[in-house]
C-alpha cells in the first residue's frame, strides 16, 4: 500500500483507491480530490492532493490511500503521470498522452464527467474506490 499524509480534515475515514489499467514501473501518480463542482471543473484546488512515486514499482493492480478525509462530498481525477513533469499530457488536439481516469461509473474516454457523475460520499470509517484508468 502507498500512504498519502494529508493536511486536512478532521475525520479518521480512510480512503482507498484501488488503480487498474497503468503502466508498471513508470512514473508517478497524480490524484485530487475536489469538493465542488466549480473546482472539479477547473480541476483547481482540490481539498486533497496526493502524489506517488510508481517508479519500480510492478503489478497489474496499484493502490493508493489518502488518510484523514473528512466527511463529504467528493470527485476525484487522477493520471499517471509517466514523464513525471507535473502535469497531464495532451497532444495538440487536447488529447490526453498519459494514462487517466474518474471516479463515478463509466468510461470517461470522450469528455470528462460532470461533478455530479463523479461524485462519491465519504461518510464511514473507510471508504474504497476501484479506478480504471484509459488511455487513447
């Protein structure tokens, strides 16, 4: 298990993301975790961020836990970030080159989902999401 510290909430729920569909030994994960609409959109200032090293590290099945999240409402997004410079990848059509994926159900292959499509509720002592991440 990679363990997240996190500077916020007063809650002890445990969250954990299991992650299909990423490249071994590669790169670094990259998740936010936002608490409204607006900043789900503008994919700015989650109220959790969590970043892991994933360099060596094999397995078809990764997984992550943020520690501490508060009771709420939650979207989450997250990318692999293979290169390790920061930011998600695109082409020049927008395109995403890396790894990437959402909480909620479906395949978020063709547009990001809306808040409301994402969105999970953190309310028990331990909460668990499995993502599939896609790629083009």
């Amino acid at each position: 298990l990679l363990h997240g510290f996190l500077y916020q909430g007063t809650s002890t729920t445990q969250l954990i993301i299991e992650i299909n569909g990423h490249h071994d030994a590669k790169g670094q994960f990259i998740v936010a975790l936002f608490d409204s609409r607006e900043k789900f959109e503008e994919q700015k200032d989650p109220a959790y961020y969590l970043s892991i090293d994933n360099q060596g590290k094999e397995g078809k099945i990764r997984t992550l836990v943020f520690n501490s999240v508060a009771a709420g409402q939650y979207a989450l997004a997250i990318f692999q970030d293979l290169n390790m410079n920061g930011e998600l990848d695109k082409n020049w059509m927008g395109i995403p080159k890396e790894p990437y994926g959402f909480s909620g159900e479906g395949n978020h292959k063709w547009r990001p989902p809306s808040f409301e499509e994402a969105v999970f509720t953190v309310i028990e002592d331990e909460k668990r999401l499995k993502i599939n991440l896609v790629e083009w």
